[in-house]
C-alpha cells in the first residue's frame, strides 16, 4: 500500500552543490552553516558552507537548496515531538 502523496520523502543530492527535498514540513532554523528542517521522517540536519535555501513550498513540502553540502543527519527524535530541543539549540 503506498503512502499518500504529501507523506512521501526523497533526497535528490547533485554533485554535493544542489539538495532536493520532498516531505518538509517546516524550516526550523537557518544559517550559512547549518539548515534543520522538520520532515515527515524527523528533523533532519544538513551541515556545510555558503549554504542558502532556495524553495520551500508550503503546499507540497517541497524544499530546495544549494551550498557546499558536508553532511546529512537525521536526529532520532521528531522535531515536534520534543519541545525542549527547539527551546534550547
């Protein structure tokens, strides 16, 4: 049985320069260095430099960035599951 449209997740990664994501429900917080996104999956943590975010369409939860991509990390919590992470990043 698949999973309606707006649960599905995929990460489409072009030469460590481009990030595609689909199932991004929000972004938590944002800088040069550092993206976390909360996903239909759980936060997830993508790490490098000259990072910028290009889309996030509400909508769709479709998300779109480009930067030097060091790393991908999902936390093993989801983001709107624990209040006290967002409280103290």
């Amino acid at each position: 049985m698949q999973k309606p449209a707006a649960q599905l997740h995929n990460i489409i990664m072009e030469n460590r320069r481009e990030l595609r994501i689909s199932g991004v429900k929000d972004i938590d917080s944002f800088t040069e260095t550092k993206i976390v996104l909360s996903t239909v999956m759980g936060e997830l943590v993508v790490k490098g430099e000259d990072l910028h975010v290009s889309v996030l369409e509400a909508e769709t939860g479709d998300f779109s960035m480009s930067g030097k991509i060091k790393s991908l990390v999902y936390n093993s919590f989801n983001s709107s599951d624990n209040l006290f992470s967002k409280m103290f990043r």
